[in-house]
C-alpha cells in the first residue's frame, strides 16, 4: 500500500514513546529489577518511585500505540479528527503549565502537526 500522506505525526508520537521507554528503563532499572524480585504483581505502590517508573513506562506504550493509530490514519488519506486534537493538545498544554521541567515540551510538534494538517485536509 503505498502511503498518501507520511505518518508524520505518528512516527514523532511512536519515537517520543520509545525516547520515552528508554529513558525510563535505564533511569529505573534498579527500580524494575526490585520490582520483579518483589514478584511484579502488586508492588508498584511501595516505595513510590516504583510506581513511578511504572507510569513513566506505561505513558512510552501508550504514545507509541497512539502513534501507530495516527500513522495508519494518515497513512490512509484520512484526517486526524479534531476532537483528538483538541483533547490531546489540551493533555499536553495541561503538562507544559503543570510540569514545565518535564518532556511535555516534545508533544506541542505532534499536536502542532495534526491541527496544520486537519486544517488542509
């Protein structure tokens, strides 16, 4: 199938997940390595950076699995819709207010990205 559009919104949201899963697995692989001697089910909550390595890691699959929907839709010809857009660009403005020092910054291409193409199409 050849491409209508190049899935650049989603590839950026697949490779941000992926920087994303990187960063957490060396950053907290102590963390992980506790975790699966703890036996993995149930022992996220204690001590709190545990689960926050693992939110940290389930945000990177989240946007990667949320990059590759975008990449087939825009692989396809169709639009992303606006109200993704708008939900997703609100998520993103939320963490840039809320948490200015995090990674939040790498999302404003995407939505950025999404709105300039929603608008042509």
């Amino acid at each position: 199938m050849k491409s209508k559009t190049f899935p650049l919104v989603g590839w950026s949201l697949v490779i941000i997940g992926i920087i994303h899963n990187l960063f957490g697995l060396v950053a907290g692989w102590q963390l992980l390595l506790d975790a699966a001697d703890a036996g993995l089910i149930g022992v996220w909550d204690a001590p709190p950076a545990r689960g926050r390595i693992f939110w940290f890691l389930v945000t990177g699959f989240a946007l990667i699995a949320t990059g590759l929907l975008a990449a087939q839709l825009e692989r396809s010809g169709e639009a992303i819709p606006w109200s993704f857009i708008v939900f997703f660009g609100l998520l993103t403005l939320t963490g840039v207010v809320l948490m200015p020092a995090s990674g939040f910054w790498l999302l404003l291409f995407p939505v950025a990205a999404s709105a300039l193409r929603r608008a042509r199409h």
